[in-house]
C-alpha cells in the first residue's frame, strides 16, 4: 500500500498519528535504553580481526629489519621504509612522498595546518597567521574535527553543497579562483564523512587542474576511507597526485591516510603524503618536533600486511561485519520512512556514516527526542562549519559500533523520533498546538 504523504494528511490524521507515536514514544522512554550511533568507532570484531599485530613481534631479535636497524631505537623520523613502502603502494605514489605519523592522521592535518600559519607553506611564503584573513572551503555536510582545527586557528568557513559526485565544483572553481585569502579546502574524495560520497572522475580532474588565485592554496585531501568498500566493484577515485605530477599544481595536495578503521582506531599509523618540495619544507619542521614516531608499530603493520593486497583482503572482512550493520539501518529507514516526505538518506557503499536530512528545522528536535529515549547521536548541527547546520535538517548516524540487535532496536527508536518530529511541526505548522493550548513541544 503507498504510504501517505504528509503533506497530504488531514489535521485529523495528523493528530491521530500524533497521539499514536508520543504513546510509542513514552513506552520506549520507560525501557531507560543506552544507546549509541555517535561517533564511527570500530566494534569490537573488527578491532579483533587485526590481533595478529600483537605478536608478529616476540623477541628483541624480531625488532630488527634486514638491513639490521633496530626498530626500538631512535631514527628514521621519515618512518619504518617496509611501511613506508606499503602506503606507497596502497596509495600509487612513490615511496619518498609518504611520511609516516603516529596514530592519528587527524594530528598530521591539524600539523599542516599549524605549519602553514606559524611558517608558511613553503620556503619564502607568508605564514597565515601573519594575513588579515585566511579562508577554507568545506564541503558540508562534512567531518566536524575538519572544521574544529579551522575554528581553532581562527580559520574562517565557508559551505560548500557536496553533490553526488563530489563538492559543487563550479563554486569551488569560482571562489578559489578569484580570492586570494582562501588558501585551502577539506575533501574525502571516497565515502565522505557522512554522505559516503564518491568523487567522480571529472570532480577529481577539475580538482587537479584549479587555478588558485592564492600561491599558497592547498587541497587537505583526506583519504580516510580510500579502501573501506561494503561491497565488491565499488570504483575507485583518480588518483590526484598523477593528474597534477609535472603541472604547476604539483605542491598543491596533502594527502592524509591512517588504519585507523584498518587495524586500531586508537593503535594505527597515519600517513602524510605530499611532492617532494612540500615533504623537504615540513620535514625541515617535524625534525624539529619529534625524533620519530612509533617505529614498532609500523614495523608490525608493515609485517602483518606484507603488501596492500594484504590490506585489501583485510578490508573485505572488515566489510562482511559492517554490511549488516548498515543494511540494518538503511532497511529500517525504507520501512518507517520511505515515501512520507519526511526524510532522504544516503545509501553509501563504504565508509563508516548514513547521512539523515529530515524537514527543515528539525535535526535538533529529532536529536533531543533520541536522548530523551535514551539515544546518543552526533550532536545536531556538527556535520556544518561552526556547528551551525543553515537548515537544522542533517544528522550523521554511525551503525558500526553497537552490536547488531542493539542497531535495530537504536534504528527503530530514531525512526520513531524522525516521524514524531515531522508530524509535530506538521501539527505546529497548521495551528494544532494553538487550538488545544494543553501541550507544548517541549513538554513530551
Ligand atoms: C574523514 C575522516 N578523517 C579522519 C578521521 C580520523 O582519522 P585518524 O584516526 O587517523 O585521526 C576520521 C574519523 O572518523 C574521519 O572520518
């Protein structure tokens, strides 16, 4: 049977519906669930499919590599070559254009950043701080600690739409190449945090071949989930350093990686990749920072994968425990929701998040509703610049990590607050609040 639109109910419908959902509601309100879809953390069978890690090292002896370097000792601030070589593979770059970090790729970019503002990009050119003003385009929704290491350098924000082959381009082009204070722009060119978008060929291409008005643009190319396919056949993205390799825009990209979501979210190693005169300027600085990184821990990465068909084969197990987990969500969606005009989602083929938009000023209702029955989700608003979401409709749901009965049950708890909030502001829309003036919204 179709469903009904609300748009095309009546008042009487709606306020019967209303009754209906707030009695489901309260029940679920006396259940006191725990519940959790906030944050894209690995569960605990994905984090235990890379336990191997923990002993491919025994001995002392074990530590070192064939060239004899002790890996527990100091040196090789650059990191581990035998891992250093295997992002170079995984990510079709030359070894020397891969720098290896600690476990957190999210450091490397907050440190470019840092570099930029207290030294400049390159030998010569202005440090940012030192500018009147410095801007950053962010694709949104998009990754809210992308737009925390903005704010915290007093970076000022501007949206971009992210369609469904990559950010609206034809503003990016725009904007990049006729300002010269905004010197760079977020993008995960595979499963975007949250929309799970996948930039296609030409958005790459266009991307490579920007004209910056700013010498010192750059492209923070946060490949986070370059091989965290669901599903097998899904396409990969260009890869952006051979389209720019030889051109004027060779300085123009950073690349950011991890296993972060391959191994250990809190135990991986990250990946800063970048052409030789950008390495040559920020090693100039890390040398300066630290003497090196966990060696250990990308010596063992290095051994337990052996090559990145080993992190392929790696990922597709990875893949066999998160596919339930999304189809969980995304069937429970298309059950409660679909054909309501209430909500759209997304329907990623990897990565780790559902993007929810729901009506126009409700993301924040629905929000509160869920931690009222005992729900967290990412708070409202955060997938935007500043926290502020211009239409109040986008949450991001992340189904990795409660175990799947849990996800079901968190599926159907926000589904319910999804069509509470809808027929709610239906109701308000039409005056019904006003006519009875007994309940008011807040007081559910
Ligand atoms: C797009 C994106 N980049 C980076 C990170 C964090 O990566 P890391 O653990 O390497 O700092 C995340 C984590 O959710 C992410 O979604």
């Amino acid at each position: 049977m179709k469903r009904k639109s609300i748009n095309e109910m009546t008042r009487e419908e709606l306020a019967f519906e209303y009754s209906e959902l707030l009695a489901e509601y309260e029940q679920v309100k006396a259940e006191r669930l725990s519940l959790d879809m906030s944050r894209g953390k690995p569960c605990r069978e994905q984090l235990d499919l890379s336990d191997g890690i923990l002993t491919v090292l025994k001995t002392g002896e074990d530590c070192h590599n064939s060239f004899g370097t002790d890996m527990r000792n100091y040196g090789m601030p650059i990191g581990v070559p035998a891992a250093r070589k295997l992002f170079a593979e995984l990510c079709g770059v030359e070894f020397d254009n891969v720098f290896l970090g600690g476990n957190a790729s999210l450091e490397l970019m907050y440190d470019a950043v840092a570099r930029a503002e207290l030294f400049g990009v390159a030998p010569g050119s202005t440090p940012w701080c030192k500018l009147d003003k410095v801007k950053f385009l962010c694709p949104a929704p998009g990754y809210d600690r992308h737009f925390r290491i903005c704010e915290t350098f007093g970076i000022e924000m501007i949206n971009i739409e992210i369609r469904e082959d990559g950010p609206d381009m034809d503003t990016v082009e725009k904007l990049v190449s006729s300002d010269e204070s905004i010197k760079g722009i977020w993008c995960v060119p595979k499963h975007s945090n949250p929309t799970g978008t996948i930039y296609s060929d030409e958005t790459v291409r266009r991307f490579a071949a920007l004209k910056p008005a700013a010498k010192d643009f750059r492209i923070f190319w946060d490949n986070a989930y370059m091989v965290h396919d669901l599903y097998e056949g899904v396409p990969d993205i260009l890869n952006i350093f051979e389209l720019t390799q030889g051109t004027e825009n060779e300085d123009m990209v950073y690349m950011f990686t991890s296993t972060s979501k391959i191994t250990y979210a809190g135990s991986g190693i990250s990946a800063f990749i970048t052409s030789d005169r950008n390495m040559k300027h920020a090693l100039s600085y890390i040398g300066t920072q630290i003497i090196s990184y966990d060696k250990l821990n990308q010596f063992r990465h290095a051994i337990f994968f052996e090559d990145a068909d080993g992190i392929r084969a790696h990922m597709k197990k990875h893949a066999d425990i998160l596919r339930p987990r999304f189809e969980a969500v995304l069937t429970a969606f298309e059950k409660e929701l679909a054909g309501r005009d209430i909500a759209t989602w997304t329907k990623p083929l990897g990565g780790y998040f559902i993007s929810l938009d729901m009506l126009s000023g409700s993301a924040k209702r629905v929000y509160e509703l869920c931690l009222d029955a005992g729900m967290k989700l990412t708070e409202a608003g955060a997938t935007y610049p500043y926290g502020k979401d211009p239409k109040d409709a986008n949450l991001r749901i992340a189904p990795s990590y409660p175990p799947l009965p849990e996800l079901r049950m968190a599926a159907q708890v926000l589904c319910l607050c999804v069509k509470l909030a809808a027929v709610e502001k239906a109701l308000s829309e039409r005056g019904f609040f006003k006519s009875i003036n007994t309940i008011s919204l807040g007081n559910i």
